[in-house]
C-alpha cells in the first residue's frame, strides 16, 4: 500500500493490549515508511524503559526506529499537544468497544482525542499482534468539500487486500421527497420519482470516485435513509466491518451536541468496529 501517511503517532499505554497496537503501527509504518512517535502519558522510570526495550524488541524495532516522549499530566492533553508539536498526520490509539452512560455525558479520553486533535486518527477497537485482512471497509459518503480526499484514502485501503469490499454509504433525504409529492402525484409516479433520485445519489457516488484510482476494487454503494450516523453504524455491524472510515464532522461538538445527538455521537458512543476518522489540514486547523 502507497504511503497515506508519512508521521503516525500512537498513544502508549502500558496496559493489556499495548503490544497488539504498537504491532498495529509498527505494521503501518513499515507499509507506509513513516515516521512512528511514541507517547507515554504516566510514570516513567527503569522498569518502564525496560518494558518499552521489550516491546520494542517483539515488533522488530529499536529505539532508534522511533521517536519516545515520556509526558505527565492529562492524557488526551498531552498526546495531542506532541502530535501538534510532531506534526503528525495520523494518531493511532484504542478505545473500549461500548461507553456507558457516566462517560457518555463526562467524556473520555477517546472522545477528547476524536474531537480535538489536529491529524486524522485511527481509533482500534480490536487491535491484534498478527496482519488480519480488511475484508468490509465502510465508508461515509456525506456530501463535504473534504469528500475527495476520504474516498482516495478509503480507496488505498482497499487496495491493501484483494479479498476487500468497499462500501460506500451514502445517506438520502427521502423524508422531505415523500412531504414534497405524497399529494401531487400517484403511487406510481412517487415510486419513478423516488427511484430517479435514488439512481441520482448512487451516480454522485460514483462520480466522486472518477479522478480516484479504484480500478479493481470491489465496490458497493449503499443508501441509507435516517439519522446517518446511526444507520452507518448499524449497517457497519451488519457487514462485520473491519474498518469504518468517516470524514472529521464540519463543525465542533457543543454542548448543545451532548444533549441532542450529533449523528456522528453515535459512532463515537459505541464504535462497531476499528474507526479511522479524517481531517484535512484545513480542517484539523479550524478543531
């Protein structure tokens, strides 16, 4: 797989499943050759040193393959204060599969780090020391100015195995159709209607893809009716995805967002699967 990108971070944790996600980056960056940082936020000492050197030794690396920061304070803060320092282009961290309600509405360092940080981050659910195959890759196809640069990346994902499906989700306002004609026309003509809108949005998706290479790849188009980040999630579970792939949403979480779900919360509340989230430069400089 061509380099996505060339400075990935991960947040290291001494925890249980620390050696599955340094093997995970140690995976990308040898793919991509990138640049890998790693950051530590809690007690260093001999014995951490120690554990970093064995680590370090069961993924093929050295300390000289790396770059360590042995940080103290506030996790979240931390880390995303060293990958703006670093100008890292992906951080890659875990997080648990299922929130409960007390982190829901307090935050969690998964949700501080999707929200504020200033690279595109790779959130893993289900880290594991061996290469699996990306068999179902999802990706959110909402209109955005940001729309080309989601499907190229999704796009260079699926190339990294020959047995991946693409599947692009597009979300469709059918709500507003059905408001619009239900007293105008027949149930015939409503249904030709709704059937030219929904050849439309599926050529959108498609034209999207025109100046991407995708030739080869096994792509289906999926639309969705509803709240589209809850369908996306849903669909996401139905297909078993490996990876799910969104665009950074177009504006910040308020607290308004807390108390009226924004659609993407409900990704962030409960991840279904692996979860890259993408944010351009321009949009990584705005939150």
């Amino acid at each position: 797989m061509s380099g996505i990108y060339k400075k990935i971070a991960l947040g290291l944790a001494f925890s249980p499943r620390v050696e599955a996600l340094l093997a995970e980056s140690a995976r990308l960056k040898n793919e991509w050759n990138a640049e890998l940082v790693l950051i530590h936020v809690g007690t260093h000492g001999t014995p951490e040193e120690e554990k970093l050197e064995e680590l370090l030794q069961k993924v093929s690396l050295t300390k000289k393959d790396i770059k360590m920061y042995w940080e103290e304070g506030e996790p979240s803060k931390k880390i995303l204060e060293v990958c703006k320092k670093e100008k890292v282009d992906l951080l890659i961290t875990g997080a648990l599969k299922k929130e409960n309600l007390v982190q829901y509405y307090i935050g969690t360092i998964a949700r501080k780090i999707l929200r504020k940080a200033n690279c595109s981050v790779l959130m893993l659910i289900n880290p594991s020391e061996k290469a699996k195959v990306l068999k179902n890759i999802v990706v959110n196809t909402e209109d955005s100015p940001y729309i080309k640069n989601v499907l190229s990346i999704a796009c260079k994902f699926g190339y990294r195995d020959t047995e991946a499906w693409l599947h692009l989700v597009k979300e469709i306002k059918l709500y507003s159709l059905t408001m619009s004609v239900s007293d105008q026309y027949s149930e015939q003509e409503y249904e030709d209607v709704r059937q030219k809108l929904v050849q439309q949005e599926i050529d959108n998706v498609y034209k999207s893809l025109e100046d991407i290479p995708h030739e080869g790849l096994k792509i289906n188009v999926k639309l969705v009716s509803g709240k589209s980040g809850f369908e996306l999630s849903k669909f996401a579970m139905r297909k078993q995805a490996d990876l799910l792939i969104v665009g950074a949403p177009r504006k910040k979480f308020f607290l308004f967002d807390r108390l009226f779900t924004h659609d993407l919360e409900y990704i962030f509340a409960d991840l279904p699967c692996n979860l890259l989230l993408i944010k351009t430069r321009k949009e990584a400089a705005h939150g």
